[in-house]
C-alpha cells in the first residue's frame, strides 16, 4: 500500500508541475518571447530524450538480458510500435501545433484553442505511460527496477512539465482567452498523466510479461513527439542556438538524474 500511495504521489507531482507551469499565464504579458520557448522547448525535448534511453531503452534491454545477444528484440519492437501509435493519434486526433496555422489530422470544426490543448494533450501521453509502466515494474518485485530509478523518473518529467504547461497556456491567452481559461487549458492538458500513469500501476500485475515491449513502447512515443513535435518548433523562425544548448541543459540534467539516484 505504501508503495502505491507514493507512486500516486510521484504521478500528481507532474501534473502538479504542468499545472504550475500554465500558471505563468499570471505572470506573463500575452505572448512569451520566442528565445524563452526555444528554452523551454529545448529543454523539454532533452529530458525526454534521455529519459527515453536511460530509464526506458536501457531497462528494456536489461528486461530481456535473457534472450543473450537477440535482448534487443523487445526494445526494436516495442519502440515502432510506439511510434506508430503516435503516428496513428496524429491521423484520427485533430491537432493544432504552435506557431502553426494549418491543424492535422481529420478535419474538424473544434475551435484553434481546442486544437492546441488537444496537440500538447497528445503530446503528455506517452509520459503518463512511462511513469506508469516503470513504477508498475517497481510496484511488481522487478528486481531491474528500483524505486530511487522510477523517482528519478518522474523528477525529470515533471521537471520539464513546468516550461510545457506555460508553452501551451501563453498561445491559448495569445488566441484571445482570459487568463483563467487559458490556466485551465494548459492544466487540463496534463491531466493524460496522472490517469495513464494510474491505469498502468493498477493493471500492473498483468503486464509484467510484457514490461520490456512496454517500455520500450513508452520510449518510442516519446521520441516521436520530439522529433514530430518539439525539434521542429524549437527551430522554426529565425536561427538560434540557445534551444539547441538548453536541449543539452535538460539531457544532462535527466542523465544525471537517473545515474546518480537510479
């Protein structure tokens, strides 16, 4: 029990963070200066990143040590189908990405502000999944997975919530929104977390077989929305390098999260 009360904690502390992040709406004037989303953006797709290879890829493979030099079987697998899945959302989810004026997937008559809550939305769910599926395989006995590498986990993601849920508040203000409703926007755009994260740790005992694939799953979709999604943004417009630093910044950071407390 004491163990699912703090994986609980770890999960609302990153909604808490995004939350805390869309507050900045309070803060700021209507638009965020660009170089700060370039920081923000950068930083955010280094955590992720590392994250992806140190507390997901590396585990799975570990998962899998095994199956001998074939270990990274379950990783190659579960990492497409988690980029496919992605993949999949982007074509049946209609999404407005920031600084963009053409929305994907199916058209829709949802307002510009909805579709991008909904982008950010897609965005936080992989790293609901993450979360859940490490603490699940703490939660479980794995012995690959201890509980100071599924906190530094959840430190890293949370950590970069914050500049993700100021990102998607100061558009939604930016489009018109009062402050309030823009807060709520980018709180609510978080919330994929905690409910993903929670569905994962109850179904834990069932998905322990599989915990190498779905890792590796988590990793997967992650990375897409990096490529897909952050990179790009943090590029567009006129050349800068500082996002490029602040990706070094947040990769770091994760790294240095999971070596020294996993």
């Amino acid at each position: 029990m004491e163990s699912v009360l703090w994986a609980a904690g770890g999960t609302g502390f990153t909604f808490f963070m995004t939350a805390l992040g869309a507050s900045m709406v309070f803060l700021f004037r209507k638009s965020m200066k660009l170089s700060v989303q370039r920081i923000f953006l950068g930083f955010a797709a280094g955590v992720m990143i590392a994250a992806s290879v140190w507390s997901l890829l590396i585990p799975a493979m570990d998962q899998s040590e095994g199956m001998g030099r074939l270990a990274f079987i379950p990783a190659v697998v579960g990492f497409w189908i988690g980029n496919l899945f992605l993949l999949a959302l982007d074509h049946i989810i209609p999404h407005l990405h920031r600084n963009s004026e053409k929305a994907e997937g199916p058209k829709s008559r949802l307002a510009r502000t909805t579709m991008l809550v909904l982008a950010v939305t897609l965005h936080n769910i992989p790293e609901g999944m993450a979360v859940g599926v490490v603490y699940a395989g703490y939660l479980t006995g794995n012995t690959k997975i201890t509980a100071m590498g599924a906190l530094a986990l959840w430190i890293g993601i949370a950590i970069q919530n914050f500049p993700e849920g100021a990102i998607i508040s100061m558009p939604l203000r930016a489009q018109g929104m009062k402050k309030s409703k823009a807060f709520l926007g980018g709180t609510l755009s978080g919330i994929v977390e905690p409910i993903g994260a929670a569905v994962t740790i109850l179904a834990a005992g069932l998905i322990v077989p599989a915990l190498p694939y779905l890792l590796s799953f988590a990793a997967g979709a992650m990375i897409y929305v990096v490529v897909e999604e952050l990179i790009p943004e943090m590029s567009a417009g006129e050349h800068s390098n500082i996002g490029t630093l602040f990706f070094g910044v947040g990769f770091c950071l994760m790294m240095i999260l999971d070596v020294a407390l996993g």
